[in-house]
C-alpha cells in the first residue's frame, strides 16, 4: 500500500471526525483503487487480495460509517445490492441504463441546476453528492 495514499486517507477520515483505524484504511484503499462501484462482498474480496484481515461484519460496519461520513457514496443499481465509492467530496453523477446495464456519467452543471431549483421551488438544500438516475439508455431506446 503506498505511504502517500494512506497518509492522505488518514487526514481525510480524522477531518471527517474519525479515529483512524486500519479496518478502515484497509477498505478506503481497496475503493480508492477499484474503478467504480463495488459491492460489500466485492470489497471484502479486496481487503483478502491485499492480505488484510478484516472480517465481513466490519466490512460492513466500516462501509456504513465511511457512507456517513459522506467520503464514501452507496448507490443501487436498477434492484442491484449497494454499492459503494470512493468519492472523497468530489460530487459525481451516473445515468443507470436498466436494460444494458450500462452506466454513464452525468454532468454535475445538470445536477447543479437541478439542486438550484429546488432550492429556489422549496427552500431545501439538497445534497446531491453522487445520484444515480435509472432509466434507458439511448441505444437501448431504439429497436
Ligand atoms: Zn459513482
Ligand atoms: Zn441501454
């Protein structure tokens, strides 16, 4: 695991208020270098392939937290199981296509306005760090 990486890991989690534990470098790492979502069980199959020793309930428990602490987004698929990112405050947004599967990203200006409206229709500050539309994808709306 590189120094730099978990250096920078662990001044994120303790400005996020946490304590930094080595459950929870060990899973922040195996996000921060898969491309994309992955499932608890993805992420615990992760932990194993860096030798870590952590166990699937903490996994879990650790996934939840990380979610908390907004570094990490869970997001569903279409009916998937959740699956979780490594997002560190850099907002993204994904089209779900729930016929191929695919998955694309959204522009955050798009999200931007959107949170904008709202804010100016209901007065609600929405926080809208990593959406996820489910929908058909434009290949998969023409026969
Ligand atoms: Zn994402
Ligand atoms: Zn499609």
């Amino acid at each position: 695991m590189a120094e730099l990486h978990e250096h920078n890991t662990a001044t994120l989690l303790r400005s996020a208020g946490r304590r930094v534990t080595n459950a929870r470098l060990q899973v922040a790492h195996v996000l921060q270098h898969s491309r994309g979502h992955l499932s608890a069980s993805g992420v615990l199959a992760g932990v194993r392939q860096a030798d870590g020793h952590i166990d699937q309930s903490t996994v879990y428990r650790v996934l939840a937290d990380l979610r908390d602490t907004g570094l990490v987004a869970e997001s569903r698929f279409g009916n998937s199981e959740a699956t979780y990112e490594w997002i560190a405050g850099d907002d993204h947004h994904h089209l779900h296509c729930v016929e191929c599967g695919e998955t694309t990203q959204l522009s955050s200006d798009l999200v931007d306005r959107f949170d904008g409206a709202v804010l100016e229709q209901h007065g609600f500050r929405a926080e809208n760090r990593h959406m996820v539309i489910n929908g058909v994808c434009e290949r998969c709306s023409v026969e």
